[in-house]
C-alpha cells in the first residue's frame, strides 16, 4: 500500500523484492598506523589503568553484593565457580496468553501453478527463473508441463471448529491467486484447505479444513475496549514456516489510524481503520493473530510501513492490524454467503486530481473553486445513481454533506450505510451544484461502488 512517501507492505513470505532504502553495514574504521616505542609504551599504561580500574569495581561489587547476586565466594582458589540458586520473578501473563493461542496459530501455504520450459526455468505470472531451476524439467525436453509449486506463505488463525470442519481466518493478500492451499498446524501436521471466501476491500479470508486434527481453537476480544499503551503479542510465521509459531510482544501504539487502500494498480480504492503496533510483524506474519492478555483476538495483522520517510528517517515498529470487530463482521458474512455484501451507487470513478486542468474547464466545466472530488466515468449494470439521475461526468463533492474529495473519501462514507439507506450526493453538472438523492443498492466483494 502506498500512503504518501511511505511503503506499505503487505507480507507474504516469499515475496523476492530488494529491501528499499536498507542500511547498509558500515565497515570498522582502519586502525591509525602507530610509530616509536613512546606510543607503544602510553597506550600499554593506559590500558593497564583502565583495565585495573574496571577489573577492581567489578571485584568489589562482587565480594560486596555477592548475597543480593547470588554470586558464590570460593575463597581465591581457581577452577572452584559454581551456579548458584538465583530464580527470576516476572509476570507471566505474556506467556500465559501466548500458551492459550499458539495451537491455533497456523501457516498458510499459497500454491500456484508454474510452467517448466525446456530451459528448466519455472514461471509464475511472467517472470521467468525467480524460484530458480525445476528438478523435474529437462534441459533436452521442448515441451512444457503445469505443477503446483509455493508461491508464498503467511499465517492464520483457526476461530471456530463446527460439523467436522475448522474455520480459519487469513488475509485475502495470502490466498490471492492460489491453485491450491496447504494449512501447517502448530504441531508441523499439513493439510489441504478449502477457500470458503475472500474480500479484497477488507483483505480477509476464511478457509476450511478437517477438524479432526485440530485442539485449540482461539477466540476474539472486543477490538474496541483496547486502549492505547495496552501490552499485545502478536503470532505468525515470519518468513514461512521455518519460524512457525514465532511471537512477538509489543502495545497498542494506537487504536484507529486510517490507512490508504490501493489496488493492484497502486490506484487508491478506499480507506481503512487499523490498529497500530509496534509488535515485530514481518513478511510471513500475515494473517496471524494480534492478541491481548487475557489470550484473545484483538487483531489480525495486515501490514507494515517500511522503508524510510521523507526525512530519511528509517521507520521502525509500525504495524498494523484489522480490528477484531470488523473482522467478525466479515467472516461472518464469508461463511453464510461465501462473499461480502456492501451499499453501491453503481458507478465507475476516477479521482478528479487525475483529471487535467484544461479538461477540468472544457469538458468538466468546473468553477477555479472546485479543485477536489469524484467524477463518474461509467455506471455499472442496475445502477441505482443512474436512476437517480446521475449523469456521466458528474462530479460528486460530498455524500451526506461531508466531503468527498477522493475515491477513498467516497467509500468511507458511503460503507457507513446499509443496502436500501438513501443518501444524498452534492454534485457539479456542467458547472452548476446539484443535490441528488440515490437509494442504495448492492454490491459484493469485487464491485467498489
């Protein structure tokens, strides 16, 4: 995702891009070429005091705390030290939590089908020889053949265990184009999965499999009681499932930031409402469990901001997570209906900042004072905006009198409201401001409007 100067990335494990604006390793400086005995003899004195020095302290800090640090006196006589009893107090809560979760914590294996050519290069999407050589091709063969081989990994989290099957919430990012999904349990047992259904505007997905093999099952905590600061672990796979299981602690570092959405395009399509942390999340973690405490489900990590700002500043810790609310919300609708229904206008958009000042005058005639909005492209099949009125090159300032100065604006407010709400649309048609009000039809996860 792509919010300003910054990267959002989403994580499956395998994806082989460079590391943008990386730190690079910095030599150790030459050792300064010393001459004459003199030299030899000052740096000899001063390591001795300063050796004597800190060799003394630690002695007397030893011999005279040696009760407080558990350190045993063995009266001078070498070859004598021994371990002493010395047990460490600290909450245990972290791991309590993580204790009730980590069964349910899962990997989730995107299988995609891959041409070997002649030349023994497998090809995923166009790009030839990124996963290396095919063991099974032959460099004398010309023909070519399809098999499945590990496009990415990522995680999950298995919520719900019912007639035989085991219900797992992932990101629709970890699961987009798969041929075939594998699931890894927590005790390395694999297993096919079945795509029960995916919502690429909110980047989730639920899978099925065979219940009989899993014991734990986690459940979700009410993302809207966390509080800003509140401690948070968050577990997954980070770079596959070689790190299986991996957990990571972390807080709240805030509760609702709004994030851009883009397409596979780059193109903005909405906006969304994430919790922030500063819980190591790194590719692979997608679609693991951001937990609290008490071992619940508060989150589901979605992303994380890298690269460096603006200032150059290399960005640390700032994850992100989609809100356990919502997600309940999106599986639920996933299960019963294997898609997600939302309110449309039925129109195709384009930002109006895309739109070039000259046809903003000539073609859109817009008064000097409108500088931001959506303008209507197309209307798709059934529009209930075109039998409202709305027209190709309308140009939508506000929906229910707050601004929509972009496509992401636009469907903020517009999924605010339900299938069958009327709401009002501030619009310019040939440079004069209408309002126009549009009864809300429906829209599944592929349509945005």
């Amino acid at each position: 995702m792509d919010n300003g100067s910054h990267n959002f990335q989403e994580t499956p494990q395998n994806e082989q891009q460079p590391p943008q604006n990386e730190q690079q390793p910095q030599r150790a400086p030459k050792k300064p070429k010393n001459s004459g005995w003199r030299q030899i003899a000052i740096v000899a004195v001063v390591a001795a005091l300063i050796g004597g020095g800190v060799g003394g302290g630690t002695a007397y800090l030893a011999i005279n705390h040696s009760q407080s640090l558990g350190v045993t006196d063995t009266s001078g006589k070498a070859g004598t030290t021994k371990i002493s009893n010395v047990s460490v107090n600290e909450n245990s809560a972290s791991e309590q939590a993580f204790a009730k979760v980590k069964g349910a914590v899962v990997s989730v294996v995107n299988m995609q089908k891959a041409e070997s050519n002649s030349d023994g290069l497998d090809t995923f999407g166009g790009l030839e020889g990124i996963f290396g050589q095919d063991s099974q091709s032959s460099s004398s063969s010309q023909s070519s053949s399809s098999s499945l081989q590990e496009a990415s990994e990522g995680s999950g989290v298995i919520y719900q265990k019912k007639d035989g099957k085991a219900y797992i919430v992932t990101n629709n990012h970890v699961v987009s184009g798969s041929d075939k999904l594998e699931v890894i349990l927590s005790d390395g047992t694999k297993l096919t999965a079945s795509l029960v259904g995916t919502d690429s505007t909110s980047d989730l997905a639920v899978l099925t499999i065979d219940g009989s093999k899993v014991n734990t099952v986690a459940s979700f905590g009410d993302s809207s009681k966390i509080a800003t600061g509140q401690t948070v672990l968050a577990i997954g796979s980070p770079l596959g499932s070689q790190y299986a299981t991996s957990v990571t602690k972390g807080i709240v570092s805030a509760k609702s930031r709004t994030v851009d959405v883009t397409d596979d395009s780059g193109n903005t399509t909405g906006q969304a409402t994430v919790i922030q942390t500063d819980a190591a999340i790194n590719p692979g973690n997608s679609g693991g469990p951001l937990i609290n405490l008490s071992g619940q489900v508060v989150g589901i990590n979605s992303m994380k901001l890298s690269g460096n700002s603006g200032s150059n500043a290399t960005i640390e810790g700032m994850g992100f997570a989609i809100p356990s609310d919502e997600v309940v919300s999106i599986i639920n609708q996933l299960v019963a209906n294997g898609k997600v229904v939302r309110p449309a206008l039925g129109i195709e958009v384009r930002d109006l900042s895309t739109v070039s000042a000259t046809q903003q005058k000539s073609v859109l005639k817009l008064p000097a004072s409108v500088t931001d909005g959506v303008v209507v492209a197309g209307f798709t099949s059934g529009s209930s905006a075109k039998s409202a009125g709305l027209k190709q090159y309308d140009v939508i300032t506000a929906l229910d009198g707050v601004s929509t100065s972009n496509t992401a604006a636009l469907h903020t407010q517009l999924y605010k409201h339900k299938v069958g709400d009327t709401i009002k649309l501030t619009l310019y048609r040939a440079g004069e401001q209408q309002t126009v009000s549009v009864k809300l039809s429906q829209t599944t996860s592929d349509l945005k409007n």
